[in-house]
C-alpha cells in the first residue's frame, strides 16, 4: 500500500504575511524554537496559523570527544535576528506573547548574569554544555549508585545528559573558573524567558523534566545532599530556581526594553514561561482535532496518541491520567507538558544527526552531493528517490535483509537506558558506489523506526495504551522516515499540514500568557479528546502498511 494523503483543512494565510484584506485584524503571537542546530521564529495568528518564519544557524563546539558546547550570547543574537525578521512589514502592536522553546542545555552565568567557561580553556563564550554531552559519565554512575527516590521519576536512571551529572562535573573540573563564580544556572528554556524578562523563574516543564524537581513536592534537599550538590540547597535553591512556575505562566511585566529594541518587539508585551524543545513539539501536535478521518484514535482518550518530535534526537511523549512507571523511559513527570496529565518521555540521543552522519561520512557522498544539487534535489530527495529506482528491481523489505544497524552510536536513552552502548553495522561489503549508500542510509532509518518501537512496546508493557503516532520536528519533513515510522511500528502516522508544530507550541505558551487563552488547553471537546488553542490544526494523514 502506498502512502496516501489528504489535506484536511486549508492552510490559509501560510508563508505571507496577514494583510488586512481579506482578514480580520487580530493578534499575533511570536513563536521562538532553538533547536540543536539552529534557531526558528514564527509569527502565528489567533487560529494557530503560521504566517511568517525564519531560521539561523547557530554555533556548536566539540573541543573534546564527546564535549558539546554552545554560546548563550550567539544564541540570543540569533533569536533576535528571526524575530526582526519574521516582524518586517507588519503592525508589531498587534502582537500579545512571546513563548520560547528550546533544548535542554545547561547554561552558566556569574552572579551579574555574565557568561562563564564550561570548557578547560577558559572561553566565557562557550558557557553552555549541550543536551548531548557525554562528559559527566562518572558523575552519573555515581549519581545512579545512590538509588536515591528521585531516579523513580526519570525512568530509575538518570541520563548523563540531564543537568545534575553536568552540575557534579563542573564542581569536580572546573571550580575555580565556573564553579565557585556561578550565580546562576539555567536551563537553556528559562535562560531566554529571563534574557526576555529579567525574571529568574524556572518552567516546571525544565525542572520536573531535567532536574529532579518534583511537581507535587519541590527539590529534595536529601538527593543533592547524597551527590555531593549540597551548596546548591543554599539561599533556598537560588542558583538552581527557587520560584517555579507552569509553561505559558506570564513573566513579570513582561518583554523588557532592553529586549524589546534587540528583539524588535514592542516592550511590555507578554512573556511566557517556557517549554523544553520537545514538549513544545508535543503540545503542538498531541491535541489536534482528528474527527472525521476514520483513526482509530478518533474514538480513544488523548492517552492513546504517541508524539514523536524527531530532529538531531527523537523524543517519544506520551501522556497518561496516572503516573506509569517504565523502566528507562524518563518520567512520569507531573505536569510537564499537558497540564494535568502525568508525561513518560522515551528518546533516541540521535537519529537526525545519525542519519547525517552516516550519509555523510561514505565515500559515496561527494557522488552525491554533484547528483542532488544538479538536479535541483536535498541530498535525501535525491536519496529517496534513487531508492525509488532500486525498488524497482527488489521489494523495499528485501533491500536490507543483508545489511543491519544498531542505532546507538551515541548510548541508548530509551528503553535500555545505557550511555556505553555502541553502534554497530553487520553486512558491509567492499562496494563504495551509490546504491551502496542510499541501501545504508535506508537501512538506518529503519534501525531508528525499530528503536521507536522498541520503546513503544516497553512503554505498553508498562501500562501505555497507544495506537497512533504524531510526528513532527526535521526529521518529520522526510517521507522515507515518516513511512517507515507507520511500516515497522505498525501504527498510524499523522503528520500536520503545518510542518513547524514545534513553532505552533511555543506561540501557544505566548497566546496562553497575553490571556487571550485561558490554559495551553484550552478547548474540551469530548470527554476524551481535546484540542489545542489552535483550533483550525490541519492535518495530513499517512496510511500504516503492515508490518515485514
Ligand atoms: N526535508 C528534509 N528531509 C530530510 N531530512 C530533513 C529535512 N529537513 C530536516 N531534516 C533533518 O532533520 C534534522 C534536523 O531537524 P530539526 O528539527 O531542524 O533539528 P533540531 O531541532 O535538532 O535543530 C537533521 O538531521 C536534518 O538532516
Ligand atoms: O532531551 C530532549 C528533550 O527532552 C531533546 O532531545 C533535546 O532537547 C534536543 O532536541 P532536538 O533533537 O530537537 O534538538
């Protein structure tokens, strides 16, 4: 069966700016999304509509196997030259809120809020350790030793790439340069609603679901304490966060002036507090309105829905009304992405940039690089469409009986919860040319849609009932991908027609701080099913072939 689509709804007002003409005027909300390897802003209307985007790179730094840094102060440079973009032409009056998502990298400020060096080199400019980073691999074996009841709530193992191990690592490496000057570390989320508003708070989304905070309980003295973090319990957790609030919560008096010219947004509009990369992506795609397209998900609570945001890393959230304990799948975290409902967050620390990776490191790819950009095509177009070609002597399923990757070349998050896990690739042959690669990245993508279902099954082991895959995020724009997401997982993928859901999210915290929305919730249709303030979500659906 092949993939079949259908457009729902449709996408007005997409990529141009709202005119006035055939249109209301209304508000606006500016959306921000700092991903991995850049930063995104779009301008979105009262029904969820994306009307403007723009991207920009930002920098990365590997000053040591498996170090990863990033800049604060290129980042925020970045956030302000999108959202001038985006802005250009319209009436900036008309915008009510400002939300931000991004990646949960741990950013280091002094106590006046200056950047300090994460690195042996003493480069204040890198004063971020990135989500990724592996560096802190003793610290979270020692952190893990300790069994401390806060592990429960992380999947029983905390990730090394989770901010206690990387706080630990600091203290043990770099006292004197960051640790003994630090006033403040953020989440890189709360570091840019503060560089906006000039408020502290921390987003419960950031804490519950990165460092230990418990939503019904607050921090625990005794796990920082036992881990040897008990500075940090000083003048009531003020380095780490000690007012802490929902994601969409109003900031302060909101957009600064300062952040307002850099920005170039109007000072005094409304400031959300903000959400972790993937939750936004979550948020932006779990409630969307399905009625009417014969999934089986139409007639079963939200709880059924599994949102995957594949970008550098996949991240697989699903939501339940109690708190479900699954083993190696982070969580249950308490309100960190829908309020009210308990989060399980599965993961694979890297499938975007594996793919790259693999694609780009075979000795065919100069080869490919020449074809794709003479025929107009990205790489994976290209790629997509020689394995078209291929299918044509052999059934897809036979393409890669021979050849097999194990995904976790960077550890495995989720299910097995193991950062010394390796990749591996069984059936290599001395053939070098295209088919070879386009065969290897094919075979690759598969590893990684196995990966998703492997944690599928140890999250309905555990008590998850879910039936239908919601994908957004980079890797969501490659059908390849998203087809063989539906083939191996056996499910429904639904995909929205708007392909920045990410983007949608965060606009959807600033919507819910102007108060024009009540909740990031707003809307009970049915007892079971709710959607988003994004009323009008168009969808585009994809078939499930079965699987082998
Ligand atoms: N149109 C596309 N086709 C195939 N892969 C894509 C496409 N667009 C982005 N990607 C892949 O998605 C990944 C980046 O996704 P993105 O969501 O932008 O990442 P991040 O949020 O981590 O910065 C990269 O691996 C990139 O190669
Ligand atoms: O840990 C995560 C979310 O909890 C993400 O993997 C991390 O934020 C990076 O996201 P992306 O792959 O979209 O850049």
């Amino acid at each position: 069966m092949h993939i079949r689509l259908h457009k729902v709804k449709n996408n007005k007002g997409k990529g141009t700016m709202m005119s006035g003409g055939d249109q209301e005027p209304g508000h606006y909300y500016v959306g921000i999304d700092v991903g991995t390897g850049s930063v995104r802003a779009a301008l979105v209307d009262q029904r969820g509509i994306l009307l403007a985007f723009a991207e920009r790179p930002i920098k990365k730094w590997e000053p040591q196997f498996n170090h990863h840094e990033q800049s604060s102060e290129d980042i925020w440079a970045a956030c302000c030259h999108v959202t001038k973009k985006i802005v250009q032409g319209i009436d900036v009056h008309r915008i009510r809120g400002l939300g931000f998502d991004a990646t949960c990298s741990l950013v280091v400020l002094d106590k006046q809020f200056h950047p300090l060096p994460v690195n042996h080199e003493g480069d204040s400019y890198r004063n971020i350790i990135m989500w990724l980073d592996h560096r802190a691999v003793s610290q979270v074996h020692r952190i893990n030793k300790t069994k401390h009841d806060v592990l429960q709530y992380v999947g029983g193992v905390m990730s090394v790439e989770m901010q206690a191990p990387k706080l630990l690592w600091l203290k043990e490496n770099l006292r004197e340069t960051c640790w003994d000057k630090a006033g403040h570390f953020f989440d890189l989320p709360d570091f840019l609603s503060w560089k906006a508003t000039g408020v502290t708070a921390r987003s419960l989304c950031s804490l519950v679901c990165k460092w230990t905070y418990s939503a019904e309980k607050g921090w625990d003295d005794s796990f920082w304490k036992m881990i040897g973090l008990e500075d940090l319990i000083g003048d009531n957790y003020s380095k780490i966060g000690n007012l802490v609030l929902p994601p969409g919560t109003s900031l302060g008096s909101g957009l600064t002036p300062e952040a307002a010219k850099e920005l170039g947004l109007p000072p005094g509009i409304a400031v959300a507090a903000s959400l972790i990369d993937a939750h936004a992506g979550g948020l932006g795609v779990i409630g969307a309105d399905v009625r009417g397209y014969g999934l089986v998900c139409e007639e079963q609570p939200v709880t059924s829905r599994l949102a995957v945001i594949c970008g550098t890393s996949s991240c697989h959230m699903g939501i339940s009304k109690d708190p479900i304990f699954v083993p190696g799948v982070w969580g249950p975290y308490f309100s960190a992405m829908v309020p009210g409902f308990w989060l399980n967050e599965g993961g694979q620390s890297v499938t975007g940039k594996l793919i790259d990776h693999m694609v780009q490191s075979h000795a065919a790819f100069p080869e490919l690089q020449a074809k794709a950009t003479a025929r107009c095509q990205s790489i994976y177009a290209y790629l997509n469409s020689h394995l078209d070609l291929i299918k044509k002597a052999q059934p897809v399923g036979f393409l890669t009986v021979d050849l097999h990757v194990w995904p976790d070349f960077h550890g495995n998050r989720s299910p097995l919860a193991d950062l010394t896990l390796k990749g591996m690739v069984t059936g290599l042959t001395l053939s070098q040319g295209l088919d070879d690669l386009a065969i290897l990245y094919l075979a690759t993508v598969q590893a990684i849609a196995f990966g998703t279902r492997f944690i599928i099954e140890a999250m309905q082991t555990a008590g998850h009932s879910l039936s239908t895959l919601f994908l957004c995020g980079g890797l969501s724009k490659n059908p390849l991908f998203v087809q063989m997401h539906a083939d191996i997982t056996g499910m429904p993928v639904v995909l929205s027609q708007e392909v920045e859901s990410v983007l949608v999210g965060a606009a959807v915290l600033g919507a819910c701080a102007s108060g024009d929305f009540t909740s990031v919730q707003v809307m009970s249709l049915e007892e079971h099913l709710f959607i988003l303030s994004h009323s009008e979500y168009s969808l585009t659906l994809f078939g499930t072939r079965s699987r082998g």
